[in-house]
C-alpha cells in the first residue's frame, strides 16, 4: 500500500477469530446502511459504500447478501454506535468506534484492552481530522486531481505511489467524488473508499511500545463490537 493509510485490507489473512468479526462488522454495516434506506445499492449511497468498504477488505459475497437480504426481510436488529478515545502504549493516541446490540460489553471489552497495555481513555479526538479517503489503481494523479477540482469537490490531497492514487476529500463531499471517480475516470475497484479519523501527525514507536500496540490493536481487531480503529501510529 505504500506509504498511505492503514486500510486492513491484509486482516483477512490474520485468525480466524480476527476474520469472524469482520465479517461480524461487515453484516452490521451492510444491514443498518440497507434498512434506513433501500436493498438497492445502485439507489442507496450509503449501502453502495458499504459494500465497497468490505469488499476491498476481502468479505466474501455471500455475507454481504445475506445482510441485505436480513435488511428486506423485515428483520429488527438493535445496533447502538459508541465512540471512544484513548491514550495508548507510547503516547499513541486511539479512537475506536463501535456498533453493538450490547453498550456496556463493548465499552468494557474495549476499555480492558486498551488498560492492559497501559492506557487510559482520554480527549483526543482533536488530533484527528475526519476525511473520505479513496485509494485505487488505474488513473493519473493529474487527472484525478482535475476531475475532482472541477467539479467543485473539496479536495484536501492528492498523491500518487507506485502507481496507487489516494485521495482525500471533506466528508460531505465522499459520495460525489466517488460518482465522479467511477463514472468519469472509470474506477472500478477501490482498495479503500471509506470515511475515515486521518490523524494530523503520525508517530513511531519501537521496541516495547511497538509491540504492545501492535497487540493492543490485534487484540480489539478481534472484538466484535469493535466496528473501526483509528490511530496516530506509523506503522
């Protein structure tokens, strides 16, 4: 992926239990993103991103139909949305946000990971700017970057490496620019198209900070209330 953000694109190759709950994640996703609109992605924006979200991180087809088909069967599932933010090993900072028929279990499960590995919740959510970011092949950096500007999208950067273009956008504009990245460009495939916390600095850790942050977020990447992580470290 270069030198652009985590995408968890590679978690698929990671346990079984890892694998379980993002297929866990994806469900809750897909389902809540088909009910408050309609099973259609072509007509519902928010599914359609969903959809993309998790099929560029490796889940499989028949999970993701069978969320929509749970949507339009009438089904009733109760998610709340919590966010949370954390000092972490190294002075890492975390936010991590979950989506869960349970509050208290997920804020418990959460808040013990992240105390074990020496930290503590905190305010930092002031660290991190909330942008749409894409990553994909098969374009140009210049052309992306025209596309986008002419058509008054609030682009914030535009970089090239190795032949993947990553964009970042204002939130409010994700789902024009993804129109216009497909329909314009030709852009099939995203290997990221999400909103995501991009952190205003990154840090480095090494030695025993490294290694209790890579476990910290081995260990909530398992837990299935956990729907996304975001953090400030370089890995």
């Amino acid at each position: 992926m270069g030198r652009h953000f985590e995408v968890r694109a590679k978690a698929m190759e990671a346990t079984a239990k890892k694998k379980s709950a993002i297929y866990m994640r994806a469900s809750k996703e897909i389902y809540i993103a088909a009910k408050q609109g309609t099973p259609d992605p072509d007509s519902n924006l928010a599914l359609r991103s969903a959809i993309d979200k998790y099929k560029s991180q490796g889940v499989p087809k028949d999970v993701i139909e069978r969320a929509i088909k749970k949507a339009a069967g009438g089904e009733q599932e109760a998610y709340i949305a919590g966010r949370y933010e954390f000092f972490g090993p190294g002075g890492s900072l975390l936010i991590v946000d979950s989506l869960t028929d349970n509050p208290n279990r997920a804020l418990v499960e959460i808040k013990t990971a992240i105390v074990r590995k020496g930290g503590h919740m905190a305010n930092v959510l002031y660290n991190f700017e909330e942008k749409g970011l894409f990553a994909f092949n098969g374009a140009k950096e210049s052309e992306v970057e025209e596309a986008l500007i002419l058509n008054d999208v609030d682009v914030t950067e535009v970089t090239e490496d190795d032949g993947e273009i990553t964009v970042l956008v204002a939130p409010h504009d994700f789902s024009k620019a993804r129109d216009i990245l497909t329909e314009q460009l030709g852009v099939k495939d995203f290997l990221v198209s999400e909103i995501q916390f991009i952190p205003n600095e990154k840090i480095t850790l090494s030695g025993e900070d490294l290694e209790k942050f890579t476990t910290l977020i081995d260990t909530l990447e398992e837990l299935q209330d956990v729907q996304a992580i975001y953090h400030n470290v370089q890995l």
